[in-house]
C-alpha cells in the first residue's frame, strides 16, 4: 500500500472531509503526508540515520525507490537494504498508528532498537543475510 501511496495519511482524511489534526504524530512540525512521514520528518530521517540509512533521506518515496529498482549492486546488499527497509516503513507505520490512537510518541532510539531486533531475527539462519547485517552494524542492539 505504501508503495502505490495507498496509506491513509492524515493530509487524505483531510482531503476526504474529516476533521482531523492533519499535523504529523510523530513530530507535530508539518502536514502528514506518505513522502513527509517516511523522509522529512524529524523523526523519520533520525531513524533512517540510525540505521544508517541517512546516505539515503531524500524528499519524496519515488526519489529512493526508482534508483533501488535499477541498482547494480551485489545481490547481497540489495537484500540487506531491502529487508532494512521493509522493516523501517513497517515500523514507523506502527509508531505512528500508536500514537494517532493516544499513546506518546517512543524516543526514536528505542524504536531503532526494536527495528534492529526484528533485523535480527528476521535474519537469522540466514547467514548471507547475518553476515551483511554485522557489515552495516546493525548486527547487534
């Protein structure tokens, strides 16, 4: 659904007519667009730079997407960046789906700490997938 930008955004329930704080949850700085929450926001680029994706933080989700599609790199690589990357969009989404249903928002280090965890596991008795998770860091919490 991200991907196709099918995510109920606050911006689209605006857009829809509710009445909603169309402000972002995670940061209460700007609207809460898909390319604003997963890539401007404060909190989102923090999480990216943590998992040391900041070399990636563009504006907007086509800017990082397309090039991905046509990447060139080792197998390997794309499959750590790829499965880093499901996992942050999955986890930011449920940070964010806490927060709209009244819970305060985590420092973002303890929901990096919870995304390398699910890396981890996700990874583990894979050891092309272990072995590119310890080249990026990310191997241990």
């Amino acid at each position: 659904m991200t991907m196709v930008d099918g995510i109920v955004t606050k911006d689209k329930l605006l857009k829809w007519g509710k009445v909603v704080n169309g402000l972002c949850v995670l940061c209460n700085a700007e609207m809460e667009p898909r390319d604003h929450m997963f890539f401007r926001c404060v909190y989102a680029r923090r999480m990216l730079a943590d998992l040391h994706f900041g070399s990636l933080c563009r504006d907007s989700w086509v800017a990082i997407v397309a090039p991905g599609i046509h990447s060139c790199r080792r197998p390997i690589a794309d499959r750590v960046d790829g499965l880093i990357w499901c996992i942050y969009c999955v986890g930011l989404w449920k940070e964010r789906s806490r927060c709209v249903h009244g819970t305060s928002v985590r420092i973002a280090e303890e929901l990096v700490r919870e995304t390398i965890l699910d890396l981890n596991f996700v990874s583990r008795n894979n050891e092309c997938l272990e072995e590119g998770l310890r080249v990026v860091g990310l191997d241990q919490v």
